[in-house]
C-alpha cells in the first residue's frame, strides 16, 4: 500500500486584493523510500502544496492520507525542512540537534541516542559543542537536516532547502543528503525551482502549471539503482529528462 | 574571550605585540585624560571660589561640598536619604520591568488585545507623566506609594513598547521552523519569542533604570520626607546651595552605579547562557 496519498487537493485563500486560487485538484502517491520532486513555474503554490502536506496549513477540499488514515495538522510522522536552515544562534549544535524533540517533549535514552548517531555518522560530533555561527553552510545545512530526522519522521518535505547554498556546497550538500535520506530510508518530497536538482535527486519529477497548479506529468526518472545526484549529471540520459522538463516548463508559460 | 585576545601568546609577531602595546597605552592614556580633566575642574573650582571671581553662595565649592558630605555622613543622614532613594527606584524599576514585560507578552499573544490598545499606547507614551502627579497622589496619598508609582507611571509604557517591538521583530522563519514541529504557542514564546529578545531586554532595562530615577526625583520633588530629591529641593528652599550641590552629585554617582549594575547583570547572563545551552 502507499505510504502517502495526496488527494484531491484545491487550496484557494483570500487576500486584501482578491481570492488566489493556488492549488487546482492535485493527486498523488508514494511508496516507502521514494523521493519525489516537484518543479513547477514560480509562484505556482509548491510551497503552499508541502505546507498543506506538512499540516502548517488546512486544504479548502481533498485530504492527505498516511498509511490509509487522513492526517489533521502537523503529525509527528512528518519532518519538515525549509530553505533556511534555522539554527538558533543562542543554542550549541547538540542543543539545535534537540529542538524538535525538546518541542514534542520526547527528549530520552533512546532518541538522544539516536540523535547522537546521527551527528556521529554525518560528520557532526565533534562539532556538537560549537554554536551555529561557528559552521560553514553546508555543515549548518547537515545540523538542520539532523534536527529533523531526530524526531524519525517517515515522510521529509524539503522547501527550495539548498537554496540558500552556493553552488559548490550546494552539489556536496545535496549528495550528503540523499545519500542520508537513502540510507534512513525516508520517503522525501523536494520543491525546487532547479531543474537539474529535481532530476539529479528525485525517483519521479511531479511537474506543476501555472497557478491555479495542476499536476502537468509525473515523470519516472531512470539511472538504475547504483546513481548518485553526482554521478547521474553526467549519464546521457539527464539532459534528455532536463529538455523534456524545461519544455514542459515552457509551453505552460 | 576578550582577555585571552589581549593576552600575548608566546608566538606573536613582533609587529602584533607592538600593535596590542600601542592599544593599551591609548587606553591608559584616555584614561588619564578622563581623570585629570575632572581633576581640573574641580580644582579650577576651587581657585575660582577662593578668589572670589565666582560666588561660592551660588554655585558653592568643593570644600564645602566635602564638608556638606562629611557631616551628613557622621550624623548618619547621608545614608538614611540614599536609601529611599534607591529603594523607591528599585522597587519602581522591578515593577516597571515585571508588569512591562507581562503586558507586552499577553499584547504579543493576542493580536485582538493589541489592536485595541493601540491609540491608548500612543497617547499614554507620548503624555508627559509628570502631569500625572496631582492625580497620583490624590489616588495613592502622599507618601512612599506615590513616589514608586511615579517611576512605574515613567517606566511602563516605554517598556511595554520596546518589548513588543522587540517580540515582533523576531525572526519568522524561526518561529515557522519550530511550528514545523507542532509547537505551541507557548512553546514558540518560550523557545525562540523570548531567548531572540535577551537584547532588547537588557536594552529596555538599561533605559529604564534611567527612567525610574528620573520618575522618583519627580515624586520626591512632589511629595517626600526623605530621598535625594528631598533633598535637593529643601537645600534649594533655604538657599543651601551646598547641600542641594552635593546631593545632585551623589545622584549622578547612584545613577551610574546603578546603571552599571544592569550592564553587570547582563554580562552574567550571557555568561550563564553561552555554558548551560
């Protein structure tokens, strides 16, 4: 069974100058492990789409379905990663580590373990004592994305999360990561406006329209099972999916 | 951190260890100046006093300054009138301080409340409170009460203002992070609202040890047995200008102490912050 349903979602809000219809019946699903990522013109609602997923924000109609149950509000199964990286600056690396849990009060044995292995497996232990400021980018990056999988959520959102990187960090980080969420076999949704990105990290590309979005295709991404987000920029087949999207981007506009 | 930057490390260049020499002799030497010039004035006083060239009725003169403080101290006044003094201050900063703050957390917890209260805010801020002294003595009596709540009336207001200034500027990104992880409202408050406002704290408090002084002064003026302020004004009516001279100078030592006791108290805070988070 699929671990996610998304069903049937319209979102449309009002604002001073009119009501913005953002999101127009979108439908998906995902098994375990996979890693899906959206790409859509921008201002088309992907970020009000993983907000609605991630619980921060209610659909006018349609549901979100986790293991066949509909989900209300943030649930504890789903981790949520935005583009900064959101370290507070008063609190060590270990401290930050432990904000998500410290928040759903599940500080113990058990999760500061897992905490602990975590920093020790990505290369972040021996920071743990140092503060934010104290990290170079890609390494703030990593402690946020651990701040997250501390609290073993079964679904990751990332919104535009590497965006903020510069490019060289931006191609280590984002291998860092997928080979993480690979191994912790986590089931990722990434919005982004980098094509490459969504080619060279995602299982399938979900391409939006203009807003109200629509889902335009769900493309299947194939480099056999042994690819990495760097490996795989350099086999023929990438710049086939990047025209085949860019021109999918394109007719919309 | 800034010790061990100026302390000299066996390996230093020799162009470093005459970079950090010259710092320091600047430093002393801008100290020196600091005192000497004060040195001088005083001194400059004195002469002028003696001489005859200013009226030391009027304006007074250091030795008698002295000589004011010296009986004040041995009958035993001097300390009677610095206590009240402080003591109102403190009491009507910590008030100040307890009820600011808590205004600005329930203003910044409801939105409703904060729109409300909005034109209120606005006219009480820029009210001159000092007007408010008649009213407040007539409500709290002439004593004590109406001295402190002079401070407060002072104090209040810009605290609530800066505070809730303060909490709204705090970063949103960081506030959406944690509600990413469901917290509360409380939690967010706690969690990320307040630690992200140690600063305006501290710098509301700064203000407002300041304010406190300035609204106990005003009170003692208006109604009082004892204090600074008492002082000043009863030495002013009997043309002891003496008196009235040495206390304005204790007031300007009070204030600076208890100035520095804030910035003191932060510095322990963010000591006892950056080894316990």
């Amino acid at each position: 069974m699929d671990l996610l349903r998304v069903q049937d979602i319209t979102e449309s809000y009002q604002a001073e100058n009119g009501e913005i219809f953002a999101l127009d019946h979108i439908s998906f699903s995902m098994g375990k492990g996979e890693f899906l990522s959206i790409v859509g013109p921008s201002g088309c609602g992907k970020s009000t789409l993983l907000s609605i997923i991630a619980g921060l924000l209610p659909p006018s109609s349609g549901s979100i379905l986790l293991d066949g149950q509909e989900v209300h509000g943030v649930d504890p199964r789903i981790g949520y990663m935005l583009q900064k990286d959101n370290l507070l600056e008063w609190r060590s690396i270990w401290k930050n580590v432990l904000f998500g849990l410290e928040v759903r009060r599940q500080v113990n044995e058990e999760t500061t373990r897992r905490a602990r292995r975590l920093l020790q497996s990505y290369g972040l232990w021996e920071f743990r004592e140092k503060y934010p400021s104290q990290l170079s980018g890609g390494m703030r990056q990593r402690a946020a994305l651990i701040r997250t999988l501390a609290t073993s959520p079964e679904i990751l959102l990332l919104d535009e999360a590497f965006s903020a990187l510069d490019y060289q960090t931006r191609l280590t980080v984002t291998d860092d990561v997928y080979r993480i969420l690979k191994k912790e076999r986590i089931t990722t949704i990434m919005v982004t406006h980098d094509i490459p990105e969504s080619i060279s990290m995602g299982d399938r590309v979900l391409i939006l329209t203009r807003r109200p979005a629509q889902v335009r295709e769900l493309l299947e991404i194939d480099f056999g099972p042994e690819r990495t987000p760097l490996t795989c920029r350099g086999d023929p087949r990438f710049s086939r999916y990047f025209d085949h999207i860019w021109k999918e981007l394109k007719s919309d506009g | 951190m800034d010790r061990r930057k100026s302390e000299a490390p066996a390996g230093l260049s020799k162009e470093r260890a005459e970079y950090l020499r010259r710092k320091k002799a600047r430093r002393r030497w801008v100290l020196c100046c600091q005192w000497g010039l004060l040195l001088l004035l005083v001194a400059l006083w004195e002469v002028l006093a003696r001489l005859g060239i200013i009226d030391s009725f009027i304006l007074s003169q250091p030795s008698r300054i002295w000589r004011t403080w010296a009986t004040m101290f041995v009958e035993g006044e001097l300390w009677l009138h610095l206590w009240v003094t402080v003591y109102e201050t403190l009491v009507g900063f910590l008030l100040g301080v307890l009820l600011g703050v808590g205004l600005a957390i329930l203003l910044w917890w409801s939105d409703f409340v904060a729109k409300v209260s909005e034109p209120y805010l606005v006219v009480l801020n820029s009210l001159p409170k000092i007007a408010l002294g008649p009213v407040i003595i007539i409500i709290v009596g002439a004593g004590t009460e109406a001295i402190i709540f002079m401070a407060l009336a002072i104090s209040l207001i810009v605290t609530v203002l800066e505070m809730l200034g303060g909490f709204r500027r705090t970063d949103r990104d960081a506030i959406r992070m944690a509600a990413t992880f469901g917290a509360t409202k409380s939690q967010i408050f706690r969690k990320i609202v307040l630690p992200s406002n140690i600063g305006t704290l501290f710098g509301s408090l700064k203000i407002n040890i300041g304010l406190s002084l300035v609204g106990v002064i005003a009170g003692e003026f208006l109604v009082s047995k004892a204090g600074l302020g008492y002082l000043i004004v009863y030495g002013g009516q009997v043309f002891k200008l003496d008196l009235v001279m040495a206390s304005v100078i204790i007031l300007s030592a009070v204030a600076a102490l208890m100035y520095e006791g804030v910035v003191l108290l932060q510095r322990l805070v963010m000591k006892h912050r950056a080894t316990t988070e």
